[in-house]
C-alpha cells in the first residue's frame, strides 16, 4: 500500500504531497493543475522510462519520493535487500519501504531503493509485486492481440502458467535444435571444400614427412655443403700451421722448440720451468685441434655435388609446405590436428541426421506442449468471458456479453493461440473485437472489468487509474465508481478523474490545485471532507463550486456513495 508520495519539480508541479492510504483516493484538479503528473510521479517510482522532459521549467532536477506499507517478509523485502536496502518494521509484521527517484534537466535518473542506491530496474521489479498502473494508454494496448493473450493468461493463474512454462522451454529446445540443423545443412558445401583442401594439405605434407627443426638443420648443410672448397682450404692451411709435414716451422715444432730452452734454463731459475710447463700445455691442446681439422677435412672429402643437390632439393620441398602454411611448424601442427578435423567434417552428414532425428523429436514435443497449453487458455476463456460478462453487470452494461476466443494463431515464444476478447453490448448484437468494436467508454469499463476479475486471481495490492472513466457519464460513472470502492475493499485504489460520479465513491479525496502562478505548492494540495469537498463536486459537476444546484447534486452522490458503504458493510 502507497502511504504517502512526494513530488518536487514534475512537470507543473514545483512542490506537492499527497497522503494517500488504504482504501480508494481519488485525485481531482482542473485542467492543467498536474493531476496527471502524479501518476507520472507513480511511474518513476515504479522503474518506468524517465524524459527529462518532465522536470519542471527553472528546476534542475525533479524528485519523486514515497514511501509503501510492505509486509515485513517476503518477496518485497527480499528484493529490497538483496539490492542492499531495508524495510523499517512498524509492528503487526509490516514495514515501510521507501522508494526515491531522481531525474535531472540531462536526462540523469537516480533511484534509491531502501535507502540504497540501485537501478531502475529494481524498481521495476518491485512495481510487478506492488502497483498496477492503468492508462488511456492501457486501454489502447488492450486492442492489440497480445495484450488480450496477457490477460487471458494472468486470469489463467498457475495452471496457464505452468503449461506456458513447458511450452516455452520445448519451444526454446526446437529452435536451438533448428538453429544448428539449418547452419549445417547452409553450410555443408564449404565443410566439403574444406574436406577436400584439408586432405589435399594432408597428403603433401606426408609425401614430405617434414621433421621437426629439420628446416633450421638443412639450411645449415646446405651453406656448408656450397662452400665446401674454401672451408676445404681453410681448414687445410690451418691444419699445416698447426702440424706440417714439410720444411717450413709449424705450431708444434715451434711450441716444443721454446719448451725445451726453457727446461734446460730452468735448472738456473725454477720460474722458467712453470713457463715450460704451460707451453707443453698448449702444444697438447694444438695438438688436438690439429687432429679434428684433420677429421673435418676427411668428412669434407666425402661429400660432393650430388649431395648438395639432394640438400638443396629437399629443402625446396620444405620451402613449399612453409610457404603453404607459414611455417614449418605449422605444417606439422596441421598434421597433428588434421586427421581429428577430417574426422569432423565427416562427421557432420551424421549429425545432420541426427539432428534432424532430434528436431522432429522436439517438434514432437512442441506440439504436445502448443496442445496442453491451448487447452488451458480454452478453459480460462471460458471462465474469463463469464467473469467479465458478470462485472460489466455491475458497471451499467447490464446486457453486454463478453466471449473470449482462443483460435489458431501465428507461432511464437507465446504459444500458438491467438486470444481474442469479443464484445456484445446488447442483446442481439453480434461479438465483435473490442479492438474494433468498442467505444472509448466501452473500452474503459472493459479494462476495468477485466482486471477486477484478474485481481482475484493474481492479486496486487494496489491499483492506479489515470481516467479510467474516459468516454462515460451519468449512471455508467457512478457504477464506475461504486466498483472502484468495492475493489478498494481487498487492495489500495488511487484513480486520477474528472467525474463527480466517480469522486463520490473515494474515501480520500486529494484535489490538486493551480496557485495564480501556474505552480502547484504543498499547500495546494487537500484532502477534501465537509463542505470543500462538495465545493470541488460542484465544481466538477458544472464548473461552479458555487451553484447551488450543482451543490445539491454533490451532495446527492455523497449521500449515494455513503449508502453503498453502508449496504456493503
């Protein structure tokens, strides 16, 4: 239940508070005073889309604050802490939940929920829990098939709702299925084309049988394979420096020549015999490097053009694959992971059957659920056209006749039904969709209708009408407004109007009222009782909160409205 809401810079609004409170409220006001701008206040609060529209001329920001009776647990409060804030327990196992939400002239929206910043989103998520808010807007929407479906579907309550649930994830299972069918049957010429490149691949890289590093160790032989004359020559003269077999000074004959002057002068001086020592070293050492030239230049007379050929040969196959893939290593990556991708794409004419075994499966399943779910919605409508029928009774439609039909429709996450809500508004007229058939006064009693027979099956605590009264008068109103009060013996009912016939029927009347310059203040908003309140149904009446017959008119539906009270009590 809303306890109180607070607006500051809405629109025409520059201040107001409106005590609201269990049972019906009515908001009246002249044209033009903001009584609209409080439902837009309500839509704030409640997660609809903010426009910076609505701040009012001069203001920087507009503000909408209020505060709602919860119960202490439950989902409420549950939400509300899960977003970080806290109800405040009252007592008799309720709390207060305060909701704010900030607009600026930017387009900036902030909301606080609990105390706790949170998104607009958390609000909307409330506002399922807590408040139906009904326009002229709704009313237009209730011509369109979808929202007739909705409202079939939440009078059904859990019985439409569980079918709907089977039927949405069977739906859900066969289009994926479809979805992943189709993509392969769509693409199963390119799967062929990379088959058959693969394979091609495949085979000339096994022709090849490329070796791991083997490219970096070819490059290597074939260098020196091409340059085997100079290395032969260089290693030759080398070889000769080191240990030579002619007449001229080598490294050895010369290292064993100084080692042996210094021995026998060592016996004068020991240092020198340390000196001797190290010479005798490194003949040792060129030594051994003479002995592995001497190997190398056997190694190098082994080898000849044909060899070098075969190098190079072998390395312009490599040189193909590497070019082919990028590297060598790619090649043999692919040779790695080819044959498991062959077995892949072989693999998909099998899972296309399969999956068009499993999709027939689902569509199998689908229809079972479309079915289920047809039968549910036929059962509801029946109860709902008699419902409806039965409150337009009440509402001066005496010999109006609701049918709610469920016939084959167009498929979609929704099922495959489409609902349609059919009006006779007399006898002997034909049912005709409201859609096209009913008049705005119709229409309006209609919504009301509807959601008075919803409400006892998916009930909300509180219900918001902006003129759900458009388009009626006289005694059509008054039924209007002894329905509202009705229904505001079981939940909390705020209704913005312009008709006397409605108002009577509040037991709080708020009148929202334009100061002389165009603002609404605080102040300007009152609770009517006595004489005020029959001033503002006079005023609604005639236009004069001062004639005298339009007073005596007020004072008539008070007395009407008191009447009913007390019959119902």
């Amino acid at each position: 239940m809303i306890e109180q809401v607070q607006l500051r810079g809405l629109g025409v609004i520059a201040e107001a508070t409106l005590p609201i409170g269990p049972g019906f409220t009515a908001i009246t006001g002249e044209t033009g005073a903001g009584k609209t701008m409080v439902v837009t206040g309500l839509g704030l609060l409640l997660g609809q889309r903010a426009d910076s529209g609505a701040v009012r001329s001069g203001a920087a920001q507009a503000v909408v604050e209020g505060v709602w009776i919860v119960p202490e647990d439950g989902a409420v409060a549950d939400r509300v802490a899960e977003a970080g804030g806290q109800v405040e327990p009252i007592g008799d196992g309720r709390a207060e939940l305060y909701l704010s939400r900030t607009l600026s002239t930017e387009g900036r929206s902030r909301a606080t929920v609990g105390g706790r910043t949170a998104p607009a989103g958390v609000l909307a998520e409330l506002a399922d829990q807590l408040v139906v808010v009904h326009g002229q807007s709704d009313q237009l929407r209730l011509r369109s098939a979808a929202a007739q479906r909705d409202a079939l579907d939440r009078f059904g309550g859990e019985p439409v709702a569980g079918a709907l649930a089977v039927y949405r994830e069977a739906h859900a299972a066969w289009a994926e299925l479809s979805r992943e069918h189709d993509f392969l049957v769509a693409a199963r010429d390119a799967r062929a084309r990379e088959a058959g490149e693969l394979r091609r691949d495949l085979a000339e890289i096994a022709a090849v049988d490329p070796q791991p590093g083997e490219d970096v160790e070819l490059a290597r032989r074939v260098e020196r394979l091409a340059n085997a004359e100079e290395l032969r020559v260089a290693a030759s003269v080398a070889h000769a420096a080191l240990s030579g077999d002619g007449d001229e000074p080598d490294v050895a004959g010369l290292l064993a020549s100084a080692r042996r002057t210094l021995e026998r002068a060592a016996t004068s001086d020991a240092a020198l015999g340390a000196f001797a020592d190290e010479l005798a070293e490194i003949g040792y050492r060129a030594a051994d490097v003479a002995a592995g030239l001497s190997a190398y230049l056997a190694d190098l007379d082994e080898t000849g053009p044909l060899e070098l050929d075969a190098a190079q040969a072998r390395r312009a196959e490599l040189g193909a694959l590497v070019r082919l893939h990028g590297s060598l290593d790619a090649a043999l990556a692919l040779r790695e992971s080819g044959a498991a991708r062959l077995a892949e794409l072989a693999d998909d004419g099998e899972r296309i059957e399969r999956l068009a075994v499993q999709r027939e499966q689902a569509a199998s399943a689908l229809d079972d659920a479309a079915a289920a779910l047809t039968a549910q919605r036929e059962r509801a409508a029946v109860r709902l056209g008699e419902a409806v029928t039965a409150e337009l009774r009440e509402l001066a439609l005496p010999d109006a006749r609701v049918l709610v039909t469920v016939e084959p429709g167009a498929e979609s996450a929704a099922g495959r039904d489409e609902v349609t809500i059919l009006l006779a508004p007399h006898p002997g007229a034909e049912p005709r969709p409201v859609a096209r058939g009913a008049s705005g006064g119709e229409l309006s009693r209609v919504m009301l209708a509807i959601e008075v027979v919803i409400a006892a099956t998916d009930p909300v605590p509180t219900f918001v009408f902006d003129e759900v009264d458009a388009g009626i008068g006289g005694a059509a109103a008054i039924e209007v407004g002894r329905r509202l009060a009705r229904l505001a013996e079981t939940s909390q009912v705020i209704a913005v109007t312009h008709l006397a016939q409605v108002a009577a029927f509040a037991g709080n009347h708020l009148s929202v009222r334009k100061s002389s310059d165009g603002s609404v203040t605080a102040s300007s908003v009152h609770a009517l009782t006595g004489a005020e309140r029959e001033a503002e149904m006079a005023r609604l009446l005639s236009g004069m909160p001062d004639s005298e017959a339009a007073l005596r008119h007020a004072r008539e539906l008070l007395a009407l409205a008191g009447r009913s009270a007390a019959g119902a009590g």
